[in-house]
C-alpha cells in the first residue's frame, strides 16, 4: 500500500499579523472608551460639588437670625443679604481639580406688599477640556423676625414636611442627635447654666428622659454623658416659644424696639394658671427655664434676637386627656444681680400681648389662645376651642408693652405673616 505524504496544518504568519491587528484595533478602542468615561466621572463629580457649592450658599442666606447688621454676629442679617461675586470659591478640604466662581444675584421687588427677596446662585468653572460649565439655583427669601415668623404654628402631624434633620420638627434645633439606635433620640439643655438635660424621641417628639448632672455643654452632650447622669423616664412635652419687649410709646409686634429686655423670674419664668390636671400627673409640675438677662446693661442690649428671651418648658400631659390652663409670664422685681428695673418701675407698670393669628382669643392650642383647652365638655374655667394639648407647642410667643399702651395690629396691616396680638396679662 502506498502511504500518502504527511501534511501539516497550522496558523500562517500573515493570518496572525491580521489577528494582532484586528486586536490593536479593539483595544484602542477600548482606550478611548476609558478615557470618555473618566471624563464623564470628572464632570459629574464637578456637577455634584457645584449643586452642593449653590445650596450651601441658599441654605447660609435662609439662616439669618436678624432683620438688621448686629456687631460680632457670624451670620449675615436679612439687611445684608446682596449681590455678590466669589471669584475663587475654596472647597472644604482645598480638594478637588477645578477652581468655581460663585455669582449670586439678589432682587428685591419695591411693588411687594411683603419684603421679599429673589436670590440666584450661579456657580461657574471650567472642566478638563476647556469648556465653559455652569450650574444655576434661585429661592426667594421673606424679611420678616425669625423670632415670629413661625407664627402660623407646626403642624401636629408626624408627616414628612414635619421632619427637620431627619426629626420631628418640634424639637429645638440646637438638640444632639445622639445616634443610639431604634427610633433614635436626641439630647437639649434648655439652660446653658443648669446641668438638666431633656431627652427627646426623634419620631415622636416626646420628653422621653429627664436627666440632672449633665455638665457637658450642648453642642458636646453624648449617650454616655446621660448615661452618667441621675435620669428617670418620663412622658412630657415641650412648650416653647419667644418673649419680646417694646416699651415704646407705639410698640411694633414685628420688630419690637426694647429699648431694654425685661427679666423673667429665674425660679417660675411662666406659670400655668386654672390647670386642673395636677392630680391626674401624680404631683409633677411643670418646669422652666429661660434665658433672662442678668444685669441692666446686659438687657439694654439686643441680641440675635433683638430685645427677646427664649423659654422652655416641660410639662406633663395627664395620664389620657393632656394638660390644660391659661400661660402667664412671671416677671421679676429685680434683675438677678439686684438693678433696678428701668426707671425704678415696678412689673405692674407692664402687660403682655399674646401673639396669635387667630380673629379672636379663643383659638386652637398651636394658634396661642388665651387659655388652653382646661376641659372638653368647657364646663369650668374659661372657653375655648380645640382639646386639651397632648402634643408639643412651639411659637407660643408674647409681646410685653408698657401698662398704659394698647397691644398692636400688625404693621403694616397688609403685611402677609399675621403679627397680630391679643391682650393676655397684666402685671397688677
């Protein structure tokens, strides 16, 4: 038998130099796929910085604390909010690859019956390939007191537009969050001076925890501060709200002109009048604190504020019904290191105005009426509309005048936020 020849099989080189270069091909492409999606990333890290550049630039003009310049104050006042030009904005940290201009335009309307404000932020840079980039933001901003402007009360709802920091929005914002898990709380000294800490729960708002020896300051209070204090569970609420003084002869409810600020009593600052739910709270009174002025001088000062003092209290919903009764400011005779009060005048030569935008003085509870509601049948005390309170009060706020003076309409009468005042009290 004749056997065949053996034939060999195999790649040619020229079929493996088309090979390579079909390869080289694709991996150049590759390259400029990589190289796309680099700059890609590049420019939406400096979209993100530049989103977060103009909100933090709203968000800084909305924390004014004051409608005119105050000496000191970090914050810019309602007076200084105007048009400016950063032309290098430095990021946190001096990171990132690209310098921003941050250009901000404020317009203020003359025909606006309120003042207002209409603020744009552009933020400006240039990204890697030289091409101009830019983002815009634009909120309006109203000059009215911080101090009064929440006047038209939070509402008692636990929804999402009640939640401020991921809370409930009756908890004062300078409390701690004190990431401890579960519902989450957070921790407020309603007096920088006392070591008495109230514990708040994050979802409900409530005064879950009463606390005594925390000499932590706020801003540093821990867990493990409150773990170290003497503490003891409770169910409570908070009544919160602003006293303002006027002792002009025409006192303005909006911008309230002092010329002093007045103590209230360090002991009982506010009182609770015909609360007939004291027994139903096994004994527990309510407790306050405010941060009066200690000496004359210090009153004829105006703070963030103005001429303002801030009150606290915690007070005990009853076992069912909540609590109940008309709240009286307490003046004192005397400042705590003894200075007469101006002109040598007694408190009885004062009164208070309630802040409410109610028609009349009997109101819902958040509205500030005359007298919460002390019984729901209104068969004792005086009337008044809405239940007993079981839920936290802010913005419940007065206006102390001169005995002989009438409390104020709104001004101008126009004026879209409602600072209308209702007599409340008189200091005889």
């Amino acid at each position: 038998m004749r056997l065949l020849p053996f034939r060999r099989s195999g790649v040619s080189l020229i079929e493996a130099l088309v090979a390579l270069a079909v390869m080289a091909f694709g991996m150049l492409s590759l390259v400029g796929v990589q190289a796309t999606l680099r700059l890609n990333s590049d420019l939406a890290k400096q979209r993100t910085e530049a989103i977060r550049i103009a909100t933090e630039e709203l968000e800084n003009l909305r924390l004014f604390t004051t409608l005119n310049p105050v000496n000191g104050q970090a914050v810019a006042s309602w007076s200084e909010i105007a048009t400016r030009s950063v032309a290098a904005y430095v990021q946190a940290g001096n990171v990132g690859n690209t310098s921003y201009r941050v250009e901000r335009t404020v317009v203020t309307d003359p025909t606006a019956l309120i003042n207002l404000k209409t603020v744009s932020v552009k933020v400006l840079w240039t990204d890697r390939t030289n091409v101009a980039q830019s983002i815009s933001a634009q909120t309006v901003l109203t000059g009215f007191e911080p101090g009064l402007s929440a006047l038209l009360s939070i509402p008692s709802s636990r929804s999402a537009i009640n939640l401020v920091q991921n809370r409930d929005g009756s908890i004062p914002s300078e409390a701690v969050n004190l990431n401890d898990g579960g519902d989450g709380h957070s921790a407020f000294k309603p007096l920088a001076s006392s070591t008495v800490v109230w514990r708040f729960n994050n979802v409900t708002g409530a005064i879950d925890q009463r606390c005594i020896g925390v000499a932590a300051a706020q801003a540093a209070i821990t867990a493990a501060d409150l773990a170290g204090a003497v503490c003891q569970f409770i169910n409570a609420r908070l009544l919160a709200g602003v006293v303002q003084f006027d002792l002009t002869a025409a006192p303005n409810p909006e911008t309230p002109a002092g010329p002093t600020t007045l103590p209230l009593s360090s002991n009982t600052p506010l009182v609770f009048v015909n609360d007939q739910y004291l027994a139903s709270r096994q004994g527990a009174a309510a407790e306050c604190f405010s941060n009066s002025p200690a000496t004359a001088a210090a009153a004829a000062t105006p703070n963030s504020k103005g001429y303002a003092i801030t009150y606290y209290c915690l007070v005990y919903p009853g076992a069912s019904s909540g609590w109940g009764g008309q709240l009286n400011l307490v003046l004192a005779s005397a400042f705590p290191n003894n200075d007469p009060l101006p002109g040598n005048l007694l408190s009885s030569a004062y009164k208070s105005c309630r802040y409410s935008t109610s028609s009349s003085g009997n109101t819902d509870n958040a509205d500030h009426p005359t007298t919460y509601c002390v019984d729901a049948r209104l068969s004792s005390a005086v009337p008044c509309s809405g239940q007993r309170v079981a839920s936290n009060l802010t913005n419940q706020n007065f206006l102390v005048i001169a005995a002989a003076q009438t409390c104020p309409a709104p001004v101008p009468a126009a004026n879209a936020v409602n600072y209308k005042t209702f007599v409340h009290q008189s200091f005889l």
